[in-house]
C-alpha cells in the first residue's frame, strides 16, 4: 500500500460501540479517552489489568472474558487491536477489513487502517496531532501546542470573550509549576489579576499586557491590604463587567479567607467560582521530603494558624488539646510564635525530642529545611535567622525523613538546603 499521509478526522463515539482487543498496558491508556467521549467500551480479552478490572466493576466497561471471535465485530464502529500476539492482532484488523470498520493496531501502524493522534485539551478544544507513525514526534508536538495555549504564548484572539464575575484560584506553595491547570488557564483569561504576596509571582510576568495586576500583599507586621477593601475591590470590578482573578498562593480556603470573599461577591450578585489550590502545610512538607503520615508512624495530622500567641484573647486554638495529640502538627504563620506555642505543647505532655522540621520559603529558590527538636526551636528559629513565609512540621515523620539526623548526630547541626528545581 502506497504511504500516504493520514487523513485527519474526528469521530464523534458517544454511545456508540468501541471493541477493544486486549486487556493489558496498551488498552489500559486507550480505554480513558474511549470513556472520556462516551464510548461504549466492550474490551476482549482472557484476562485485564487491575485498573481495567476496577473499571468494569464501575460498570463503566464491559468485558469479555475470552480471546477474540469475528462476530465480536458486531454493531461495532471502531476497533482497537491491542494484544501482545501479532496474529491475533492481524486477526482482528483483518476482520474488521471485511466489515469496514476502522481499526487501530498497536503493533504495527502501517498495517492498520487507523493511527491514534497525539492528542491534548484546552478549553473546550482538543487537539490532535498526527505524524507517520512517530509518537515521540507528535507527542512532543503536541505538549508544545497545549503548553503555549496554557501559558498565554499562542496568539491573542485564541483567549475566549471576557465573562464578569470572579475566580478564586489557588496558587500553591510558590513554584510556577505548582499552580493547576484550572488555575493557570483563569489567570491568562483574567481581566483583573488581585495578587498575594505569597502567590505564585512569575506566573504574573506571563499575563497578557492588557491584564491589570493590583497588588494588595500583606506582609508580616508590615503594610497590609484590609479584608473589607480587598472584597469591595473584586466586588466594583466584577459589576463594572471585568473578570477577575483573585490569586492567592497555597489554597484560598485554607488561612485564606478566602469564603469571606465568596460571601461578599454573593451579598452583591456577583458570579463567582473557585479553583482550589495546593495547600502549602501539605505541598511544602511534601516538596521537602517529609511525609505528614506513615505507616506505624502517624495516622493523623492537624494544621494549626499560630499567627496568634498561646493565650491571645482572639485565639480559637485550644492549645492544650492540641498538645495532647499525637499525630503529625502543622503550623502555619507560627514563626514569631514557634517559641510559645513549643512551651504550651510541652505542657501538654508533648515529648520534649519531639522531631520538628521548619520549612521555609517551601518550592522557592531559596528554600531550606531546619531540623530541630520540640524543646529547642523557639531558640533554632532565631539561631537560623528563619523568616516567614515557614511551615513548622512537628512529629516522629520528620525522623522518618531525617534518620541520620535524629539517630546520630545532634539537630543543632542540620541544616538542609532542598531547592526545588528550577
């Protein structure tokens, strides 16, 4: 058969029969785009992977438990030949030659009669990619075109029209690469960007030039941006018919507060969504290395603001039950602090050698991982020169982490410089 180049098409397969030939690795990537545009997926093969079994018992594939027979082709629209056994493969596209149903193989595509593209979304898009049967090629293609549409750098009238109201996005722990697509994707739409200090800051040097930033950073004992302020401004700017993002780093629902700003948008009319966020206590602990649950080692957390000092008549932190827990303890804005609440905690009955790790400017360039103990951190907090922004992790996970640490030498020692990539 003479080579020519495919011919780009795409098959609307909502409810519509799809065979799948094949139980393992191969149909186990084909069969979620299969689902995804609404196929019915009929799989059959002498045997699946685990993560196909678990599709059938959701009832979202049918299976046939047997190798393949022509009359399977039955009622079918496209076929997907995906065994380990060329002659079975060889088998099906045959059949499925004599039916004139499109056939993929996954095996050998110059025999068959369809490729599978390379394919990615945004907004409401798929794009496909198409190539002589080199993957790698067409993949590469393919998260170049989705990356450029991501970040803003494909042309300007790809943006859809501007739609009032607002977005709360979570920006994660700091790194650029942590936000969500989701969240990416409102950011390059936004009319008007409303930035925290702790948000993401490169990612603002990506939006369009039209984009308006307003920044309304609240900085630790210094200049800050009231609440009230803040939701009259999204509030004005969402009814005067602008789309505004409200960025924020980590989640916006987690310290953020970030349902103050969804009451305020609500009282006045205003269309608002969210877009949730990697929360900080849990990414940055994860970004350092250090679990906040293990095995036969913690089975729980608890994420505490210790922005107030222990006895602080606004402070709605029982201080005492928290020193009465076990598991893993999460501080946030608890620098300042650290000192008084490690006093309460020992009170409580908390184990003086208690491992503590202070993670500070967590995903950034400068970040570093202090190593201590309970009983000594209010004096390594100062020793270290630790600033906020920092996550105090506390428990027998940060020994988990750090066991040469916390099995040999002193933690008055360690140090430890963990950047994440750049």
């Amino acid at each position: 058969m003479e080579d020519h180049p495919p011919y780009p098409s795409g098959l609307r397969l909502a409810g519509r029969r799809v065979l799948v030939v094949g139980g393992g690795h191969v149909a186990q990537r084909r069969i979620p785009g299969l689902l995804a545009a609404g196929a019915e997926v009929v799989v059959v093969s002498p045997s699946v992977t685990p993560a196909i079994e678990g599709q059938v018992l959701a009832g979202e594939v049918t299976w046939v438990e047997r190798g393949f027979a022509d009359e399977d082709l039955a009622a079918t629209w496209y076929v997907i030949a995906a065994t380990n056994d060329p002659a079975v493969n060889e088998q099906v596209s045959q059949a499925a030659e004599l039916a004139r149903i499109f056939c993929v193989r996954s095996d050998d595509g110059a025999s068959a009669t369809a490729w599978t593209p390379a394919t990615g979304r945004y907004d409401g898009l798929t794009l496909a990619v198409l190539g002589r049967r080199e993957p790698r090629r067409t993949a590469a293609v393919r998260d170049a075109i989705v990356n450029a549409l991501h970040e803003g750098t494909v042309a300007a009238d790809v943006r859809r029209p501007s739609v009032p109201g607002v977005t709360l996005v979570g920006g994660g722990p700091g790194h650029p690469e942590l936000i969500s697509v989701a969240g990416r994707r409102a950011l390059m739409e936004a009319d008007v960007v409303v930035a925290d200090r702790l948000a993401p800051r490169e990612l603002l040097g990506d939006l369009s030039a039209t984009t308006e930033v307003v920044d309304v950073a609240k900085l630790p004992r210094g200049r800050a941006a009231a609440q009230e302020g803040i939701n009259r401004l999204i509030v004005e700017r969402a009814l005067s018919g602008q789309h505004v993002v409200r960025f924020k780093g980590g989640d916006s629902f987690v310290f953020g507060r970030g349902f103050e700003e969804i009451e305020a948008c609500r009282e006045a009319g205003v269309a608002v969504r969210v877009i949730p966020g990697l929360s900080s206590p849990l990414a940055v602990p994860a970004v350092a290395g250090i679990p906040v649950t293990h095995r036969g080692v913690a089975h729980d957390f608890t994420v505490v603001s210790g922005h107030l000092p222990p006895g602080h008549p606004d402070s709605l932190v029982d201080w005492d039950a928290v020193g009465r827990l076990r598991g893993t303890l999460l501080l946030m804005m608890a620098v300042e602090n650290a000192s008084a609440i490690a006093t309460c905690l020992l009170a409580a009955g908390r184990d003086p050698a208690t491992p503590v790790a202070v993670v500070c400017d967590g995903s950034m360039p400068g970040e570093r991982t202090v190593l201590t103990t309970l009983v000594e951190v209010g004096a390594d907090v100062g020793r270290h020169a630790v600033r906020p922004p920092a996550i105090i992790v506390v428990g027998d996970v940060v020994a988990v982490a750090h066991p040469n640490v916390y099995g040999g030498r002193g933690p008055d020692e360690a140090s430890v410089s963990r950047p994440w990539p750049s």
